[in-house]
C-alpha cells in the first residue's frame, strides 16, 4: 500500500503547485474582459501584461496560501496564521519577486487590524458587501489541517479561518464547500459523484446548524442544479466570491485535464489570476503533480521553495496521522 508520507507530500505538491501555475497564467490578464480574452486567449505561460511581472509570477493568491501552508507546518494557530499574512503585506514574506503588487480591499482593511492587534478571527469584515474571493483563494491548504477531523469541526475551522479576512457566512460557505470538494478528491472518488453527494450533505449540514435559509438558497446552482451544464455565458468570473467558486467548480467538470481546466478559467477573463489560482488548486489535486505540465512548473517563481514547502505541509500531516 502507498504510504501517507508520500500521499500528503504529493497532495501538498499537486495543492501547492496547482494553485500557483493557476494563479501565474492569469496574472498578466487581470482585469482584461471576456471578449478581450476570446480575441487573444492566453494558451501558455506569459510575462508582463497587467502587472508587468516576468512570467511565472504568482500573486496574493498563491502567496497568501503559502503564507497559510507555512503555519500548518507547526501547530495550528490562527494567530501564527494571521501574522504570516501581516509578514506577507509589510514584509514581503512569501511574495514571488519580492514585492506585494496585488492585494484585494477587504483583505488590506483585515491585515491591517491583525497589524494592529485584532484577534484573528475578528479581523475580517463581516459585513454582506465583503464577500470577495480573498478568503477563498488562499484557503486551499487548509485541507491537510481537517482530514482526520468530523463535519462539524471542518466547518468551524473552515469560519475561523476564512474569518481572518472574510467573516461573512457567504464566505465561509464558499470556502467549506470548496474544502468538501478537496477532500473528497484527495480521497480519489469521481468529481461528478462529488458534486452530487456535496448537494445532500452540505445542504443537510448547514440547516442542521441553523444557518440563514437565505444564504444557502445564494448557492442554489451549486446545491440544487448541474452547473455544469450551463454555456459560458452564464458563468461569471468577476471577484464575487460565489461567482469564483461556481466558476472554479464549472471548469472543473467541464474538462478532462489540468491545463484544459486552468486555461479554461483563466480565458474567462475579469478576475483571471484567483480563478485559476482556485480551479488550480481542485485541478491539481484531480489529476495529480505530474499531470501539471512539467514547462509550467519550471517557469514558476520560487519553485524550490514551493517545493520545500509542500514537503514540509505533507510531513507534518504524516505526524498528525501518525
């Protein structure tokens, strides 16, 4: 039987690298629209562009993900995790080349209060206008935290941390979900066997916990429908957190490989970077490290490190299950 020391460090690797190559096809085209993307579609790794970046440069998304991984290489701590994020903004810590050249409103607002001294789980705005994707796209790591743990403390653990920037129930449903699908593709079921057992347990979950009838229907195409049936035209790609994850999952079951899927989510234009940062990272886990295009891998900032990191992600998950 394979091991789980070499199961978790190739899951971090397949998370890790996922999210970043994702991440780093779309940087250059942030913000381009739809139609600009469907004129000249982005087919491979690209440098400059919007942010005039060399290729290979991952953004927020993949370094505050790192910045999350890095905590859970020691015990769990918001505070731990918290602090990395306010080392990323003001020190660069974790960024690809050295500087933060990317960062979302509400996250800035939440860093800066954890900068001040704000519990973590407060920091975040709670309010319904904050329902961004930035605690989505960071909170891919978490996985290796929750494997062993029951429903109940998935989902507190998913709030807490999703809390760090984004405290509204909208958020942390994203974020849930989008773990709840990781899981269970770390497990190896099929992702359309996934999607349909996600609509009766996740729905059962939430109103089992008496959470507002109001957001749960918000992600009706997700809970009730076959979103992956839907035309691009109804898929939307902007930074509302539940249009990224309905995105994500939509390019997810709509391909057969990696680079299909993260060139999918990419060319759907708006907010490029964090959507395929997030389709990456279910991506990677799908279809393993291996199947990520070994090119794109080499071209990616800091590979060594990432690699380091996910080494040390896995290992620590080894002890946990140890």
């Amino acid at each position: 039987m394979k091991s789980n020391k070499l199961t978790y460090i190739d899951g971090a690797k397949s998370i890790l690298f996922g999210v970043a190559v994702g991440d780093a096809l779309g940087v250059p085209a942030e913000f381009k629209s739809r139609q600009t993307m469907k004129r000249n579609p982005i087919k491979d790794m690209l440098g400059y562009g919007t942010h005039n970046m060399p290729k290979g440069t991952f953004s927020d998304d993949s370094s505050l993900s790192f910045c999350l991984a890095e905590a859970l290489t020691g015990e769990f701590d918001l505070n731990s995790i918290g602090q990395n994020f306010v080392k990323w903004l003001y020190d660069n810590y974790w960024t690809s080349n050295g500087s933060v050249f990317d960062v979302g409103f509400s996250t800035r607002q939440a860093i800066s209060r954890l900068a001040k001294g704000a519990q973590p789980d407060l920091a975040g705005d709670n309010g319904e206008a904050s329902n961004g994707n930035g605690s989505l796209m960071r909170i891919a790591p978490l996985l290796f935290y929750l494997l062993d743990k029951p429903i109940n403390k998935r989902f507190e653990i998913t709030k807490q941390v999703s809390s760090i920037t984004h405290g509204h129930i909208r958020s942390v449903i994203a974020c849930f979900y989008y773990l709840e699908f990781a899981k269970q593709l770390f497990e190896k079921k099929d992702k359309f066997e996934i999607y349909k057992s996600l609509q009766t347990e996740i729905n059962d979950y939430l109103y089992s916990m008496s959470i507002n009838p109001m957001e749960i229907a918000i992600f009706d195409r997700l809970f009730n429908g076959n979103i992956y049936e839907l035309r691009e035209d109804d898929i939307y790609s902007d930074g509302y957190v539940l249009h990224t994850l309905e995105a994500s999952v939509w390019c997810l079951l709509t391909t057969d490989n990696y680079k299909d899927a993260v060139l999918k989510a990419v060319n759907l234009g708006d907010d490029t970077d964090t959507t395929g940062a997030i389709t990456g990272g279910l991506a990677g886990l799908l279809y393993g490290f291996d199947k990520i295009p070994g090119k794109w891998i080499k071209q990616i900032a800091r590979k060594n490190d990432i690699e380091d990191l996910a080494k040390r992600l896995g290992e620590k998950r080894t002890i946990i299950s140890d």
